[in-house]
C-alpha cells in the first residue's frame, strides 16, 4: 500500500480527537518525531511494528499522564530520566511548538 493511502487508513482508525494525519505523520516520519521506531500503539491507531525500545503508547496511560506531562517528555524526556535514549524534540529543535501540540494531542486521544 503507498505510504499516503497507508497512513490515511490509520488516520481513518483513530479516534475522532486524533483524526489529525499531520500528526500521524509526525509519528512515523523519519526526518520529524519518527516515534515509531521506538514505540508501540494499539492496533488501528497507527502502522503496526515490533518496536519496543520504548514504552507502548496506551490511550489510558496518556490520559492518565495528562497533556502536561506527555508535552515535557517530548519537549525534553531528559528532564525526568537523564539516562533516556529519547531525543529531546522541543530542546533540539526536532520539532517546533505547533507540532509537539498535535503530537501530544494525537498521543492523549489514542485508544
């Protein structure tokens, strides 16, 4: 499946808060957040891999971290564990302002 029409589908699955394909694209673009390198979410929220060097991304565990909190560990995941392999997206500049917020919106409405 091309890659547009494949994350189209995922973005169809999501939940209506995390419709955004702007940040589905975010989540698996390589030259951005690329988080799907690292990280897991539930089936039909975005493209299926075995990633497991990070934590799997779990609607209920977002919510309960609250946007707050999901937006300081991609601002800067150093701050709450030095020894991390995350890139710090906000300190470096991965990503600007406007992309971290569709990105933890995207992350605290996944199923």
């Amino acid at each position: 499946m091309p890659r547009a029409a494949a994350l189209l589908a995922c973005a169809i699955a999501l939940p209506s808060a995390a419709q955004s394909p702007a940040a589905l694209e975010l989540f698996v673009r390589r030259d951005k957040g690329h988080c799907i390198a690292c990280h897991q979410v539930p089936a039909g929220a975005g493209p299926a891999t075995r990633a497991d060097l990070g934590p799997r991304l779990e609607g209920p565990r977002m919510r309960e971290m609250g946007k707050r909190a999901l937006r300081a560990i991609v601002v800067d995941p150093t701050v709450a564990n030095p020894d991390t392999v995350m890139p710090p997206y906000g300190r470096h500049r991965l990503l600007d302002a406007a992309e971290i917020e569709r990105l933890v919106d995207y992350l605290h409405a996944l199923p």
